[in-house]
C-alpha cells in the first residue's frame, strides 16, 4: 500500500491490488492513449511540451530532458537512436526495477513517445545484465505492443515506424555511463568517452545523435504528455517538476520505494514517516541521499543561509526538502534519490571500505587517476578493517580522494572520490578514533606474547 | 594444419535459428556481440575458445575483438559454473543487514572457495555488486531468480533447495 504522503504518478497501478502490468491490465486503465494523441500531432509540439514540463534527468545528473533533446541537430541527416537506460547500478538504487518489473508498458509508451518526438527509428533499452526476469517482462510486453501496432511498422497508422530492442548488459557497473553504455552496444568494452567531442547527442550510437535516458525520466515523458508539460510543472516544484521515486534503504524499519510530489515533504518525512524510522534504540548516524556515490550526510550537520531562490533556512538534516537540489546546501546531492541510511551501530571504516570496494571493482581502467586511485583506497580501507589501521589514514585517504577528482575521462573518477571524502570529512575524528584503538589493542597484544615468552 | 573453430564447433539448431533472428536486428552487426555470446553460453554454460573463435567468425570479427568482452565483463565464463550460480550481494545496504554471514554461510555449507566450484559440483558462490533491490536486503541470486529479505532461516532454505535439486540431477 502506497504511503498517505505519496503521490504516485508513475506508480500509481503498481501495487493495485490485482494489477499485472499486462497489455490488457495496462490498456484497461488508458493506457497508450498518451501515445495515440502523440503521433497525431507534430514531434516538435512534444518536444516542446517535455521542455515545458523541465523533467530532471533520473538518473542521477539531473539534466533536463527537454533540453537534452533540444541539442539534436534538426539539420542533421544521420539516424537518430534513443536509448533507454536500465542499466540500475548505482548501490543503493532501485526504482528502475520496480518499474520495469510492474508496469513495462509504461515505460514503453513512453519510450515510443519520446521516439516520435526525436525523430528516432530504431530504440534500445539496455538493461542490466543480472535483470533476467526484467528483461523477459520487457521482452514479451514489446512484443505485445508490436502485435497491437504500437511498435514497429507504421505506427497506429501514423506512418512512422520504430523498432525497439532489449540489449543486455553483463555485469559490469560502468556500461551505465551514458557513453560507457553506448561502447558496450556498439558490442566493444564499455570505455566511456571523451567529453567533449562525444556529447551523445552529437556523436553517439555509431557516430549518429543519441539520446540515452534513464527509466523513470522516460516513464515521466508519458504523464508530462498526458497532462501537458505546464500542467505536469506545477506539480511539485520548480527546481523538480513531477514526482521523484525514492529508493530507502539500509537501517530503517520500513525500507521500500517511495513516489512523492518534488519537494513536498523532507529527508525527516522520509526516514522517520514513510521509512518506519530506526529500529528500536538505535539512532541516526547519517545517510548517502542520492545513491553510493554522493557524499554522506552526518545526523548533525545544519545549513544555516540564504536558498538560490534568497529564502533564509536554518535545516537540520531532517529539513531538506525531498526535491532535485536540496542536499547541494548538504555539500553532496540527490544524485538517483538513492537514500542509504546508517544508525548509531554502523562501524564507518567498515562502510567505506565497502564503497571502496566496490568501485575500484568497476574502475573500467582507462585513466590512471580511477584506476590506481580506486585500488589504493580500496587497500587503505581494507588494510584498516583488517587491524592495521594508522591514524594518518584519514589523511592520506583524502589526498588520494582529492587527486583523483576532476582528473578522469568520466565521473567515475568523481564517483570514486566523494565518498572517501564525505566520510572523511564528517568522520575523520571516527577514523582516527578506530586507528587509536586499534594501535592500543595491538600494544596490549604484543604484551601479552611478550609476557607468555618470557 | 590449422583447424577452423567454424567447422568443428557444434551448436544446436535452435540456436543457431536464434542467432540468425537477432544478428539482423541490428545496424551493425558488432553490436550483436553480447546477444550472441550469451545464447552460445546459454547453451555450452561458458565460453571455450572454440566458442570465441566460431562467435568471431559468425560475427565477422577477430577474435581479439570477442576475447577483450570475455575478459572485460563479469557475466561472460569462461570456466562452468557449479550446478547453481549463487551471487550474493555484498554491497552496503546488504552488507549492513548481515550479507557477509549469508556468503560465509553458503560457502561453509558447500564447503567452497569464493569464486570456485564446490567440490561436488553443486554451487560457484560469488560476490555481486548492488543489485538493485537493496530494500529487501540482504538479497541471493540464485541462477536468474532473485531472492529477497534472505535471513539466517531463508539462507538455510535455499541451501537446502539446491541441496535437494542438485542431487537430482538438474
Ligand atoms: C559511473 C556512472 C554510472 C552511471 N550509472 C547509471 C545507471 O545505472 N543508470 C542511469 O540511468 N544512469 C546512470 N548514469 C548516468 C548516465 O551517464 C546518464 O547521465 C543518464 O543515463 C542520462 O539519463 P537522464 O538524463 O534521464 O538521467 C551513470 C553515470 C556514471 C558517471
Ligand atoms: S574515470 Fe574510471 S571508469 Fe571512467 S573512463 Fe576513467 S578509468 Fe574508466
Ligand atoms: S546493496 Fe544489495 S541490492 Fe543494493
């Protein structure tokens, strides 16, 4: 059952009781009807009205559809690609499945629409590999649409055709960088490119303008063209139209998927309401807001000044609005809406070094800053969790964090820096704390041999 | 002489049919790599270097352009798995709710290394990277079924699942 302060748009027959996500389930309820007005009118109306509805990308940069859209060259006599992006990997991530798995033909009405309006011919969703049962459900509901007419030849007898092709992924994190992703397709390793020149919409899919998108921002396509785009803008707020699915997990009682208006309610809301709060007498340590990359955010932290907009805040953790900006005044963003919580029990050397972990295993190995950068954190923070923690680590930890920044071909290197910095930022006296103990404990040890030998 | 991997590789007809479905889909036929791949590891259970040379002759590639995908992504063997593939997701919202025990745990019970067959052939037990359901974590993969909120007691279910499937036969 949703929550009472969701509002759901893109989930709103997922979890209906009875509801398959069927071609029938979902025509039952209107669906395709947004597309079949779509095709009757001009592409450039719809373009016009996904720049109106200034939907933020969902995946985690939150750049604007309709402006992304808006870099195709209209004199352009390349094919066009769309290509859906499924690839749902950053840690802590989880709406694109629900999506995918509970109502597929959203997605694809929505995709369709979003080909018409860019001119596209032929579609992709690259879906992640490890998503088998996803990409069966994506596969059979296409070839329900195709046998309805809503995919292939001649749409509805619009005269325009697009096909649509399920490619998937296998196993590695950084096909879902957008140009990682567009390699992997065109069937090499996922290297991501330079930017610029290679800007998708410019050179993407063998050379030709692309559009990738993530899952949830195509879904919001279809209902910004339902209602209109300056309809579906007043829902929300102006830095994030819409809604935005959050995905809650990690030390809370209630976690799941949560689809709210942008900024209608608060991180506190979040975790303390919607999330069932933290289990029995346990506290807030902190949270990663916008999946594993962005910097954590300690339970302690206020922001005290002026908004972009000039209203005056004074926001403890538990203020910042649910919405696409909120967590920049947090020194750290909302990135895929990815909340990680952690309460009073978490050992923080440990979490890192997860993190760690797990992105010097998806460094793709093309700019030495993330590759060596990625593994000596990672063996820092191992090296810590196996007992031989020393208190200049802290340190040392964020110097390579700090090198490896704004020195790579792609945002891994980013995604490679901010947590170590976050978590050394908000919990250096942590870190340092752990080596100290770790040094006494060694000492105590030592005596003890040194006693049992003498 | 040299042998050509395309004469002596055998591939059933069914997926030789599936291949030729889906190399023409798309514009350039490099891009069928992975879809190929994966229908000749779905019916080999990995990928041989007979297998890599005939995917590189039917795709009209070198081998090294196949090699580097095999030994770029994860999901592409090339050694057999156990009977059942366990992937145990060892990222933080699953490692913060107890999946290391889970790993531990599957690996003492099948008495295997991380990474490697169990001796008797049952289970490869890895480690996999947030697979995207960190709400009911801690999650298991087991072969293309996801399985969620896999506690103490569900760990000792789905050990004792693939115990009882796996001395089956399947
Ligand atoms: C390392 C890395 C991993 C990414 N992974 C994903 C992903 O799994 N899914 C996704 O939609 N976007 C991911 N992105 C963002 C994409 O590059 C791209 O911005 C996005 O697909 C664009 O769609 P949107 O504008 O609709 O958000 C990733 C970016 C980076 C740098
Ligand atoms: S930043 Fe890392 S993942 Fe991105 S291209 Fe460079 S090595 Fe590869
Ligand atoms: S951390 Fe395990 S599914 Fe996301």
């Amino acid at each position: 059952m949703p929550h009472p302060k969701e509002r759901r748009l893109l989930l709103s027959h997922a979890d209906e009781p009875g509801y398959t996500g069927s071609y029938e389930d979902y025509t039952a309820r209107g669906g395709y009807k947004t597309l079949e007005a779509a095709i009757r009118r001009e592409p450039a109306e719809i373009k016009k009205e996904v720049l109106d509805a200034n939907i933020r990308g969902r995946g985690g940069a939150l750049f604007p559809a309709g402006r992304k859209w808006g870099f195709l060259d209209p004199n352009s006599d390349k094919p066009v690609y769309l290509i859906c992006n499924a690839d749902e990997s950053e840690p802590g991530t989880f709406k694109d499945r629900q999506l995918i798995h509970k109502d597929p033909h959203q997605l694809i009405e929505g995709m369709m629409i979003s080909a018409y309006a860019t001119g596209t011919k032929l579609a992709f969703i690259y879906i992640r590999g490890e998503m088998f049962g996803g990409a069966r459900i994506l596969e059979e509901a296409i070839e329900k649409a195709r046998a309805n007419n809503l995919v292939g030849e001649n749409i509805l007898g619009s005269g325009y055709s697009c096909d649509l092709i399920v490619h998937r992924g296998a196993g590695s994190y950084i096909c879902g960088e957008e140009t990682g992703l567009i390699e992997s397709l065109e069937g090499k390793r996922p290297y991501p490119r330079l930017k610029p020149p290679f800007f998708p919409a410019a050179k993407g899919l063998y050379m030709c303008p692309t559009i990738v998108n993530n899952v949830e921002t195509l879904c919001q396509v279809k209902h910004a063209v339902e209602l209109g785009g300056k309809e579906y803008a007043k829902i929300g707020v102006p830095n994030c139209t819409g809604t935005r699915i959050w995905s809650l997990s990690g030390h809370v009682n209630n976690p799941g998927y949560f689809e709210v208006e942008g900024g209608a309610y608060t991180f506190g809301d979040l975790i303390y309401d919607m999330g069932g709060g933290l289990r029995e007498g346990r506290s807030l340590l902190g949270f990663i807001p916008g999946g594993s990359s962005t910097k954590v955010i300690k339970y302690d932290q206020r922001y005290r000044g002026k908004l972009q907009d000039g209203t005056e805040v004074d926001w403890g953790v538990e203020d910042i609005p649910l919405d696409c900006d909120g967590c920049n005044y947090f020194g750290s963003s909302s990135g895929s809406a990815a909340v990680m919580v952690m309460d009073d029990t978490t050992d923080v050397v440990m979490a890192l070094a997860n993190l760690n972990a797990f992105y010097a295993h998806e460094s793709c190995g093309q700019c030495t800053p993330c590759r060596e950068g990625s593994l000596w954190l990672k063996k820092i923070t191992h090296r810590m969790i196996a007992g031989e923690a020393r208190e200049e680590d802290a340190d040392l930890l964020k110097s390579i964090a700090d090198q490896v920044e704004g020195r790579t071909i792609c945002a891994h290197g980013e995604a490679v820096a901010w947590p170590v910095q976050g978590f050394i930022l908000r919990f250096r006296d942590e870190f340092i704390d752990y080596a100290r103990r770790q040094a006494r404990e060694r000492a105590a040890r030592e005596q003890e041999t040194t006693a049992a030998v003498a | 002489m040299e042998t050509n991997a395309t004469d002596t590789f055998e591939l059933s007809e069914e997926a030789r049919a599936e291949i030729d479905r889906v190399v023409p889909r798309y514009p350039e036929i490099r891009s069928a790599a992975l879809p190929v791949l994966y229908i000749v590891q779905g019916e080999k259970g990995y990928l041989s270097n007979e297998a890599i040379e005939w995917v590189s002759a039917r795709l009209e590639l070198e081998p090294i352009n196949i090699y580097e995908l095999v030994t770029f992504y994860p999901m592409l063997l090339r050694e057999p798995t156990g009977k059942r593939h366990v992937k145990v997701c060892r990222t933080l919202s699953c490692a913060l709710n107890g999946a290391y025990r889970v790993c531990d745990r599957f690996r003492e019970a099948f008495d295997c290394e991380l990474d490697e067959v169990s001796p008797d052939g049952a289970v490869t037990v890895e480690y996999v990277e947030c697979i995207a359901s960190c709400h009911t974590a801690p999650v298991v993969q087991i072969d293309e079924e996801l399985y969620h909120n896999v506690d103490e007691d569900r760990t000792e279910e789905l050990i004792q699942m693939i115990r009882s499937e796996t001395k089956s036969g399947s």
